[in-house]
C-alpha cells in the first residue's frame, strides 16, 4: 500500500507538530514531515498580521506527547469560509482560521475560494479530482509547497478533495547582525511534483517491499522536515521509529494499515 508521511521537529516556542496516524478513504501513500526548533513558532492571523491572545487558542489532537489514529471516513464534513468547501480537521492548534492546521477539504463542482495568503507556508496532496490555482491544473496524487509569501484564489471545476497543512512550513528569519548584514534568509522553494515526476526507491531499512519517493526536503538550506510518498507491499512490517524531538504525521491515501 502506498502513503504520505510528514515528519517534523517540535518547535519550542508553540510545539507546532502533528499526531502520529491518520486513517483516510483507503491507504496507499504516507507523508513524512521535520520541522526544526529553529524555525519561528509565532501564531499571527492570515489577514492582519497581529499577535493571537493564548486564550484563544484551539486545540484538536495536538497533544505531541501521545500518538492518536483519526479515521477520516467517519467524520462528518464541516464548513468553510467559503460556499462549497467543506473540511475535515484531525490537527488544529491555533484560532479557528489562523492557526497550525491538518485538514481533508473537498471542493464541490464550481466552488472556489478568495484570494489569501499562507503564513507559515501551505502543503497539500490532491486525493482526487482536479485542484486548480494562479500556478496550474493539478489532478490526482499532484504534491504542492506553497511557501510564505504566496498568494493564490484556489477553485476547481470538476470537485476535488486534499489532504493540506497549513502554517507548518515556516521560513528561517534574519535577526541581529544577520539581519543587518543581509544574510541568514532561508525562504522554502515553491515546489509542485507531478504524479509521474521522482523517483520510487527501495528502502529496504524500512523493511521488504517498501518503496519512497520524495516530495519535500531543503536539508540543503538547514530545513529538517520532509515529505515524502511511501508504499508498502502486502503483508510487509513497517520499522518505525520516529527521533526524539520528532513528530510524524501519516495519511493513509489507499488500500489498508495497521499501526
């Protein structure tokens, strides 16, 4: 079976990581995900840019202490900010539109969504259907990163349903002497894989008939975390082990597992 698999580091100032399983329609891909300490953990809304109140702060499975299984097929569908998409939210630390965020959203046939940015960057798997913004078409099992400072008007005419996290990918700030200087900046790269781009590699340390095809990785500019596609053969043991100061978040896209 194949999955999606994020793995990421705990930020010390906000603890902004996700749960460890996440049980969708049918599994076949994971997405692994590192964020590092480094990166800065400040909550600011999506539209005015001030400081949230830590009172008011939601949380939803966002004890990084204890692994939890959410099985998104026995959710019911919730609103949106937007006529005709709909979401299902297994990770929420923050306000209720301004905060760290694992989601399943649908677009219904036609629907679209206002013009917004993404602080903190936006990461996203279309599951089916055909996901449409200022940057292209993308149909299914298309991987997007869009970084901090992008800014797009989503839609899609024939419906179509994402597994995204929103404010997990922030960029390295400048500060001090850097800052002066002009250098320490780090911006994430804005990175689309299609379904026939990359590389499946076997990774036998993982275990037999385990396959991975990275989607996200900048270890290259000190980023930690990672994405990546990952599919298990029938009847195969997964070997699991997350690193201290690590959280791993999986959605299971087709066929079936057992954790």
């Amino acid at each position: 079976m194949p999955a999606i698999v994020s793995r990421l580091r705990r930020l010390a100032t906000s603890r902004a990581c996700v749960r460890n399983v996440l049980l969708g329609s049918a599994a076949a891909s994971f997405l692994g995900r590192e964020l590092s300490a480094k990166a800065k953990g400040g909550y600011k809304t999506s539209w005015s840019g001030l400081e949230i109140d830590p009172k008011d702060l939601l949380a939803t499975n966002a004890d990084f202490e204890k692994p939890v299984s959410v099985d998104t097929t026995e959710m019911a569908w919730a609103s949106s900010p937007m006529p005709d998409v709909e979401r299902k939210r297994v990770f929420l630390h923050g306000t209720k539109e301004a905060g760290k965020v694992t989601s399943v959203v649908r677009y219904a046939p036609g629907s679209s969504f206002r013009e917004h940015p993404h602080p903190e960057g936006e990461e996203f798997l279309v599951l089916s259907g055909i996901f449409s913004d200022d940057s292209g078409d993308y149909s299914a099992g298309t991987y997007c990163l869009n970084p901090e400072g992008f800014v797009h008007a989503p839609s899609s005419k024939p419906g179509c349903e994402i597994i995204v996290r929103l404010r997990q990918h922030p960029n390295f700030e400048k500060s001090g002497l850097m800052n002066w200087l002009g250098i320490g900046s780090k911006p994430r790269k804005h990175t689309v894989v299609l379904p026939e781009e990359g590389k499946w590699l076997d990774m036998p340390s993982w275990g037999q008939n385990i396959t991975m095809k990275m989607l996200y990785s900048e270890f290259e500019k000190d980023y930690e975390d990672s994405t990546w596609l990952e599919k298990i053969g029938s009847g195969s043991t997964r070997k699991r082990i997350v690193p201290p100061g690590m959280v791993e978040e999986v959605y299971v896209v087709e066929g079936a597992v057992n954790a």
